[in-house]
C-alpha cells in the first residue's frame, strides 16, 4: 500500500511539508488512540499572548475589546456585535485576514467564528477574497484543527465558494495521518458537496483520495458513497465539450451582440459562471458582456439588459456571486445609458435591477473608471437618472433606500461626489418645492452634505440662502407646518434664519390661531435678536415696542413682559417698578417715520391690548425726547390677566 506521504500526480509540491516518515503507519491508523480524538474534540490549548495588535477602525456597533486586543471580550453579555453585519463583507474579509497574520490561536479561532457566521447568513458578495479563505483553510489544516477546517469547508461549500482541489488532497492527507477515522463521514460528505458545486478533480486525484481511505480502513459504505461520486464526476468530464471554454464564449457573445439574441447571451453567462470559478476570469467575461449590451440599437427604447438579466434568473442555480456579476454588468450598462443621456433606458434598467432585488449600491462596474466609482456616485447618477426621466419620487428613494449615504469609512468617497450630492438634493428640493410638496423638499434639504453628521467644523453659512427660499416659499403657500419645522431644523444647525421671514411666520401662526407654535417661535426670535430685549431701571420696567410690528407680535410681547414682571405685578409693594411700554418711532437704519404710519402703530398697539384675554389696560403716560409715546399697564388688569392665564403662560414664557 501507498505511503501516505507519498506526492502523486496532480498533487502540488507543496503537500510535501505534510510527509513526516509513517513507514509504520499501519499500526498508528489501526485504531482511534486518544491523542487523535483529542485532536478531534478539541482545539489546542490557548496561550498567554502579548504580541502588539493590529488596531483596525471599527464601525459604529462592534466590539472593540473582541476586535483589537489579544484577550479578546471577556463580558457575560456584550451589548457590542461580534460579527460583521448582513452586507459588510469588505469589513468582514479585512477582520480574517488581520487575524490570520498573528500567532495568536486565539485571533485563529476568532477568524473561524467571524468567516462561518458571517456567510452562514450572506452570500459572498464582491468584496469576497478567495485567497484569504484559502489561507484560513491551510492555517487551521497546518495547526490540525480538523473540526474547524470541515466547518469552514461546509459554509464555503453551502455558498459555492469551492476551495483548491490540493486543499482538499491535503485534507486527505492530514486526517490519514492523526489517524482519524470518525473524520471520515464528515470527509466524504464535504468531498461529495464540492464536486457536486463544480470542483475539478482528476482520476489521480480521486485514486490519491482513494488510498487514503484505505489506509484509515473507513467503512465500506462511505468507500462507495465515495466512488459513487467519483463515478458521476468522471462521467461528466467525459462528456463536457469545450463549448464553454472563455475564448469560445467570448466569440459567443460578439455573434449574440450581431443577432442581438439577448437570451441566448443570459444562457452563455449562466453555463460560464457554472463552469468557472474564477473570479478574474469571469470579471473579463462579464466586460465583454456589459460592452455588448451598451451597444444595442440607438433609436429603439427597448433595453437589452432587461431580456439578459431575466432569462439568467429564471435559472433555479443562480447563486450570490451570479447576481453579484449580474448587478455589476447593470452598473456598466448604466454608466453606458449616463453618458449617453438615455434618461428613460436607464430608468427601465434601474427598475430591472430593483424588480430583481439586486442591491446595485454596494457593488462595483466592470468597464473603466466604473471599477473605481463610489457608492455615492453610483447613487447619485441613479437618482439623477430618475430625475431626468420625469420621476422625481423615485430619485428621493433611491437615495432613502440606502440612508441618504455620502461618505463613510467603509463607502468613502471625493470632494467632487459631495458636491454633485449638493447639487443633486438642491435641485430635487426645488422640483418638490414646485410642486407643492414642502415637506418632502424639507426632508432632502435636512440630508445635505455636512448636515447629516453634524459638527463644529462645518460652515453652515453656505446654506443660509438655500433654507431661507425654501422657508419663504412653504410661508407663500400657506404651508405653516412644515415652515415652523423648517425654522427649527435651522435653528438647530444654526443656521442664520430671516428675521423678516420669521416675523411673518409668527404673524400667520397668530391668525391661524396657532398659538402655542407661535409664542415658541417668538421666544425664539427674542432670543436671537430679532425683536428688542426686555429692558429696566432702578423706576421702572420698559417694553420696546417696535412700530413695525403687527398687533400678534405685539400681543406677544405683553404676554412675555407680563410674565416676566409677575413677581412685582402678583405682590405690589411701595417700591414696586414701573412697567412701562415704548412705542419705538424709529428702527436699525430706518429712516424717520411719518406720522400716519406712527398713528397707524398706535392703533395696532391698541388692538394687541383689546385682543388679550382678558383684556389689558393700556394707559397713556408721556413722549420721551424721541418723540416716542410712552404708556403705563395698567396693574389691575394685568393682575386679572396673571390670575387667568399664569398656569399655561409660565410655562411658556419662563422656561426652557
């Protein structure tokens, strides 16, 4: 009988580091002893490491401690992820591979648990390496931690993801050495599965397989499951033509391109994707397929996507890595439609991608400068796409769909992507603005760059114009809701609003009989400075009255300067202030008013005293040397008006 370590043909150079001398190996296998079940069992014993950790940059949400420190996360319950989530593939493949670079078999076995649970739940996606599986596999088979070497080959196998046929040889190899024959069933099913998902394997190479199960004396029914598949796979050998060989099928595709048989083009991808497993050869194939579709018929409005993408998925076994490729054909026949500025075939193949379910944001495009385009540029252009298509709720969900993105560390993207994301979102605001839709033109003004994520170290400023239009189109169309959220998202970011804007929103919340909006609003604006301060002396308390204002803004301002002096209002004394209200003749490079329009804001300060509830007296003192009339409130009905309204209006007037 063979030697085990013996290397056959078609076996690589480099199993020969698995040969240690078993010249008597016949004894060693005869039998589980208990040293190889303990191999089986259990992972080797961990020990004390202290070498320097990579420190990686970890999304909001994961573990820290569980991420970048020896020891790992050592909490009962940790409120922090430790495993990638749904879709963060490229994070996930970046984790393995630090882990895979240290000593440590505690950062090994961590490696296994982030790879298996990861794809036990996503499907390999583009940011899948093949090469760091495989580095996986060959750590785990060098350290001989047989268990976790077949619980990763079942996950790579389940999302068909085949590992190298020498891998597997070696994986023969190495459970004929510890002499594990209860490894056997687990052996042969793996074998079985990835010659089932298309794994190459030659007659030496199952004549290797072969003597290594004899030589563990595996029972005769998994020796003929075994050759069962042997028997199925060598048959399919035989009778596969090179029909599907890459150059042939590139011909395949220029002669389906002249016919333009679309179809038959979705039938040629599904035979390459299921003969080749290799993924830089099937992104060269997928080139030329996305350059094909690009060059359809100019004139007509048929797009030849839609009929290649449809017939690949009626296939039963299409898998995550063909959609994969199918999603980033679409984004290069996309980038194709933009340039070119077909506006409707582009929306017809945006909708194509969607009614698939292919989540074409997250992947890349084959031609060009498509490999290199962001997240946020690839969004941008199917939003504007939709745009100019006339389908304006669609481009606001492409963008909602994937969270209004624009720049994180796992998706970044330039400063020239920002700012077509600026001028995009300014543009649909303002088409929704035209067509009376103010709250969906808020909500896309609200996901502007630097608005998002808000920090001291971005100038609002910039959008100062942008928010006030908006502000004064929504008071325009009678629209006072979504004008007092618009003015508390800007007060919020602060940025700069119109005072004359505000005071006209105050005015029509008052005759709306939106008083407690208002009277926010107005403290507010007290606040920044649009309406005077309350002022005093050591004889009285004074109220600045502007002559500009309305008889709502003047209600106001008493029911504050009330509120504010109900101490001395509710408890008179001797020594009691004065509370005094000054009708202001001139404002902030204002030029001298006429008498009329002094007059006419006397009436209006009137009114305000007549309007309140109940009504307050208002009583006439003296001019200053401003010509300015002075007036006294009266105490007696400013008390009537505390007694009636101070529960409420202490509330609003005195706190925050």
């Amino acid at each position: 009988m063979a030697n085990p370590g013996t290397r056959l043909p078609g076996t690589p150079d480099k199993m020969s580091k698995f040969s240690p001398d078993i010249s008597n190996f016949k004894c060693a296998v005869k039998h589980d002893s208990p040293e190889s079940c303990k191999w089986w069992n259990n992972p080797r014993p961990n020990t004390s490491f202290n070498e320097p950790v990579e420190q990686t940059e970890l999304p909001p949400g994961y573990c820290k401690f569980y991420f970048n420190t020896n020891r790992g996360c050592v909490r009962n319950i940790c409120w922090f992820q430790h495993v990638p989530n749904k879709g963060d593939e490229k994070f996930c493949m970046r984790i393995v591979q630090k882990f895979l670079k240290t000593s440590n078999p505690s950062f090994l076995q961590r490696a296994v648990t982030v790879f298996t649970t990861y794809y036990r739940i996503s499907p390999p996606g583009v940011h899948f390496n093949s090469e760091v599986m495989t580095r996986l596999l060959y750590r785990l088979l060098n350290e001989s931690q047989m268990k976790e070497v077949f619980t990763v080959l079942q996950i790579v196998v389940l999302v068909k993801m085949l590992p190298p046929s020498d891998l597997l040889l070696q994986v023969f190899q190495r459970v004929t050495l510890l002499g594990l024959r209860k490894a056997v069933p687990s052996l042969i099913d793996v074998t079985c599965k990835c010659v089932d998902a298309g794994l190459e394997l030659t007659v030496e190479n199952f004549n290797y397989m072969q003597r290594q199960l004899d030589l563990l004396q595996a029972p005769r029914e998994e020796i003929d499951v075994f050759l069962a598949v042997k028997s199925r796979l060598l048959e399919k050998q035989a009778t596969r033509n090179e029909q599907f060989d890459l150059d042939v099928a590139v011909a395949e595709v220029e002669h389906c391109k002249e016919q333009q048989d679309w179809a038959k083009l979705g039938t040629i991808f599904i035979n390459v994707c299921l003969g080749y497993r290799n993924l830089g050869e099937l992104n060269r194939f997928c080139s030329c397929i996305a350059s094909s579709l690009i060059k359809d018929v100019q004139e007509t409005p048929m797009i030849p996507f839609r009929e290649f993408a449809e017939k690949v998925c009626q296939e039963p076994h299409v898998s995550g890595l063909d959609k994969s490729l199918l999603g980033r054909i679409g984004i290069s026949v996309l980038f194709g439609y933009y340039k070119a500025q077909h506006w409707t075939k582009g929306r017809r193949l945006l909708d194509t991608l969607h009614g698939m379910k292919i989540h074409f944001s997250t992947l890349k495009g084959l031609l060009g400068n498509d490999c290199y385009a962001s997240r946020c540029q690839i969004l941008n252009i199917a939003a504007e796409i939709y745009l100019n298509s006339g389908n304006l709720e669609k481009a606001v969900s492409v963008l909602k769909e994937s969270d209004w993105i624009i720049s994180t560390p796992v998706w970044p993207c330039d400063n020239m992507d920002v700012l077509n994301r600026h001028n995009l979102l300014c543009r649909m605001a303002e088409e929704s603005a035209i067509k009376n839709l103010h709250r969906e033109a808020l909500e896309v003004l609200k996901k502007l760059p630097g608005l998002q994520n808000f920090s001291d170290n971005v100038d609002v400023s910039r959008y100062t114009m942008i928010f006030n239009r908006h502000l004064s189109a929504c008071i325009e169309n009678q629209n006072l809701a979504v004008s007092s959220n618009t003015v508390d998202f800007m007060t919020s970011k602060s940025i700069p609003v119109d005072f004359s804007l505000l005071r006209k929103l105050i005015f029509k919340l008052g005759k709306n009989s939106l008083w407690l909006k208002a009277r926010s609003l107005y403290k507010s604006a007290v606040s920044m400075g649009c309406y005077p301060a309350l002022q005093g002396n050591l004889y009285c308390r004074i109220l600045s009255i502007p002559y500009s204002l309305s008889e709502i803004e003047m209600m106001l301002a008493f029911e504050m300067f009330i509120v504010s002096n109900a101490g001395n209002i509710q408890n008179p004394s001797p020594f009691n202030q004065a509370l005094q209200i000054v009708l202001k003749r001139k404002e902030e490079d204002d030029v001298c008013l006429s008498d009329n329009d002094y007059h006419a804001a006397m009436s209006r300060l009137m009114l305000a005293a007549q309007n309140t509830n109940p009504k307050l007296g208002i009583k006439y003192a003296t001019v200053n040397v401003c010509k300015e009339q002075v007036f006294t409130l009266d105490h007696l009905s400013a008390l009537k008006w505390l007694n009636k309204n101070m529960k409420w209006a202490g509330k609003v007037w005195l706190f925050s």
